[in-house]
C-alpha cells in the first residue's frame, strides 16, 4: 500500500493544478516507488506458493555488525494477497564464493500476520552473500534466495 500524501488544498488555482499535475507525472513515471520492494527483496518462493519481502536495519546490511531483518511472507506469487498463515521461517547467510555460511545462528521470531523478526545477522566477510529463506507449512518447504552485495 503507498505511503499517505501530504494533503492538497482544493482552490490552489494555477500553482495547486501544476503541483497535481507534477505528482500525477512523477506517479505515472514510476516515482512513488518508495513503498514497493527493490526487485531484489521481494520474490516468490521454488514452488510459487509464497512471495517473501524482507527488509534489513541498518539498511544497507553493514560488515561484520549485527542487523537485524524484517521478513513479511504472502499467500502466492504477490504481495497484494494476504498474509500467509501457519507458516515456520528458516534464515540463513550464505557465501557461495568460499561455500561457507555465517558464524552465528539467527533467531526467528514469529509476529503474526504472516511477519517475523529475525535477530542474530551477521555477515563477516565482504563479497556476495545469499540470504537463505525457507518457509515450511503443513510438512512441506519452499525456498527464496536474495542476493546481497556486502562491502
């Protein structure tokens, strides 16, 4: 959902018409795109039966310090459908360069609503890192990998 606008005085005359105007250009050309994912942080699961958005703090993920990550995860292949229920979330970094992944084990917590919080990140080395989530309901598993430029 986009973000709340500021709102607009209606009797702007000439000035509040090119300021519409400008926002309506601005919209139209692709804009508003703060509140939509970059392409890489949001995507469907393997099988298609999730979409998984994530967002790191600090932003961007720094080296060697903790962040933490805020993963939503959806009915299908849109964050438009609802959130998904009964679901269980695996994290994890991995280096596939060096074929190693982190020195910590994250820890997941559920926040209901198809969200969860996950505390414990920490990528130690700069380089590529995939950012490893599985999501598990009713004994089955699907995956979404993130790429993720560390420096």
């Amino acid at each position: 959902m986009p973000p709340d606008l500021p709102a607009m005085r209606s009797g702007g005359g000439t000035r509040g018409r090119a300021a519409a105007a400008a926002l309506a250009a601005a919209l139209l050309a692709g804009g508003a795109q703060g509140w939509e994912p970059a392409p890489e942080r949001g995507r469907p699961s393997s099988g298609g039966s999730f979409y998984i958005v994530y967002s790191p703090t600090p932003d961007p993920v720094p080296l060697n310090q903790l962040f933490r990550l805020s993963l939503a995860v959806y009915e299908g292949d849109s964050r438009r459908s609802q959130p998904a229920a009964d679901t269980e979330l695996l994290v994890r970094g991995w280096m596939p360069e060096h074929e190693h992944g982190m020195n910590l084990v994250p820890e997941v917590r559920p926040l209901g609503g198809g969200r969860f919080a996950v505390e414990g990140m920490l990528f130690h080395m700069p380089g590529r890192w995939q950012l490893e989530v599985e999501i598990r309901r009713s004994g089955a598993a699907e995956r979404a990998t993130f790429e993720i430029q560390v420096r």
